[in-house]
C-alpha cells in the first residue's frame, strides 16, 4: 500500500490540518510511501526516553475540553519499533483522522461512530505507511527521517506527534516548486551513487543527502526538510503543545544541518495556518492548485483535490 505523495495533518484544539507531507495508507487514486528516519534525543519541558507500547486495542479519544499540565508531558524521537510505529498509527487514526474539527470523514457524521472493525483496518493500514517511512531498517536511510511523540510520563500515552523527513524539492519551475516524494527522494540520489564507478561510490558511501545533491545532482534539486503529521490528542490541546512540537522539529533541522524547515497546509484550513503562520512565522512560498488531500471513506483514505500551500521558515 502507497499514500499520498505530500499530506501533512496538524489536529490541535480547533486546528486541524490534511494535506502535505502526511503520511497515509492505501489511498485509493494515487499511492504513496514513507521511507526513512533517523534517532536523535528530543527534548521538551521534560527531556525523557521511553520505550513505547502498542495502543491497537486502546478506544477512540472522545473530544474534551480537560487540558493536561504542560509539564506532565515529554518529546520522545522513537526508535522505529513495531510497538512504536502501532502507537503512532493508532493516535493519528483516534486523534486525527476520527476525531478533526475539519470534517476529513467522507461517509461517517464524526469519528464515534465509526465501527471498530473499520477503525482497526484504517490503523493498520496506516502503521504499514508509517512502517516504511519511520520503521526500523537493517541498513541505512539515504535521507534523514525522525518521528517525534509527545508522551504523558504517568503512562506513557501518546497525546502528540509530529514527523521530520528529508526530501528532494524540484525547483527546475520557477514560479511552484515541487516536493518529491520520500521514496522518489531517496531511490534518486540512491540512483546517483549507483551510476559511479566503484572508488566514487567508497566516496559517497557515508555522504549526506546535501553533500551528494550539491555535487552529484542539478541545481534544480535541492534536499529540504519537510514538517509533516502534527497532530495532538483533545487532552493535550490548548497547552502549546503544537507549537512545541514545531519547535522541536526545528531544532531537527538545524541538527541535519539545514537552515529552513517546509511543510504544506490546505488553504481553507484558517485554524492550521493561524498556528505556521502567525505563531511560527512560516511564510507562504507557492500556491499548489487542486492538490492531492486525504479524507476517510469508510475503512478506507481517499484522494480529493484542494488548494494548498507550501509554506517555508528560515532557521
């Protein structure tokens, strides 16, 4: 299964956020995969590391305006183990897809009253997406990737999440700059490499995404770090936990060595793009028309069309 080349979520308080580089399962027009990551230690209010546990039989999280103490809650970058990727998957599913201010269900009135058979398939369809994006991997990513999960220390819940991956941006067009796919990305430059005789590849062998590109590839392709799947549990909206976590993904980017960060925002979504660009100072960079979003039909994603925005910020 394949998702959406470019979705990216944000579900936080009144923002909800489809469209971008969020990773979605089997999406029935286009596909699309994840494919990378990478470990680094997070930090929060708390700076912690735990181990995480699968949530698949956890129930739905019913919308609440009960707010959690800010400091009860610690950033942990995962590990990529099965346990990790189910937890990740279920909260996108129960806090995102289920249970968003922007109506992403297509045959359902809201997410309780989806039936759990179809909420198990939607979470597993997405921990496979997420598998290949974020998952452990024998041997290495091309590209620098890192999930990132907002983790109550009582129990370990998850009550946020976001994504950082590295991509290749096609700037070749100058007025709409297009972002690669994660697979795409990382087969190009994996290509590259593969084309040199033998010493060059011992050369390249441990070389960065912005080494091989600046040397090895047109001008036109630059590697970007690209923000996507910010979403946070109802129990821990309204505590700056979003804008946290955007914090925290940019102190990813700078520790790639990159000095901006990108994600995309369906235009019509006011709330999601109050918090990038009045809050986080992300500034628009081209209008993506009739854009590729993710909305929940049934037991399934499907693929619409919205105007969308790629907005960027320097670090």
């Amino acid at each position: 299964m394949t998702s959406i080349v470019g979705m990216l979520l944000l579900a936080v308080g009144a923002l909800a956020f489809s469209s971008s580089a969020f990773h979605v399962p089997s999406v029935t027009q286009s596909h699309h995969r994840y494919h990378q990551r990478t470990k680094r230690p997070a930090f929060w209010w708390t700076r912690a590391k735990y181990g995480s546990s699968s949530s698949r039989g956890s129930t739905l999280v019913a919308a609440t305006t009960t707010t959690t103490d800010p400091g009860t809650i610690s950033l942990v970058e995962c590990e990529g183990s099965p346990d990790d990727i189910m937890d990740a998957a279920t909260h996108m599913v129960d806090c995102f897809w289920l249970n968003s201010p922007q109506s992403l269900l297509v045959s359902a009135d809201d997410g309780a009253t989806v039936d759990s058979n179809v909420r198990a398939n939607l979470v597993d369809h997405q921990a496979q997406d997420l598998t290949e994006q974020f998952g452990e991997r024998l041997g290495k990513r091309q590209l620098d990737t890192t999930l990132i999960k907002a983790v109550m220390m009582a129990d370990e819940g998850t009550v946020g999440m976001v994504c950082v991956d590295v991509r290749l941006m096609d700037e070749s067009s100058s007025s709409i700059p297009q972002i690669l796919g994660a697979v795409q990305s990382e087969q190009m430059l994996k290509n590259t490499v593969a084309s040199l005789g033998p010493k060059q590849r011992r050369q390249y062998k441990d070389a960065s995404a912005q080494e091989i590109a600046k040397q090895l590839l047109p001008p036109t392709l630059v590697p970007i770090v690209l923000l996507s799947n910010l979403s946070v549990s109802p129990k821990a909206r309204r505590v700056g936990l979003a804008q946290r976590l955007c914090e925290d993904a940019e102190r990813v980017a700078k520790s790639w060595g990159y000095t901006e960060l990108h994600l995309k925002v369906e235009a019509g979504n006011e709330a999601a793009r109050s918090l990038y660009e009045t809050k986080m100072k992300f500034v628009q960079q081209a209008v993506l028309k009739d854009e590729a979003a993710i909305r929940v039909d049934g037991d399934t994603f499907v693929e619409v069309q919205a105007d969308t925005l790629l907005l960027s910020k320097k670090l």
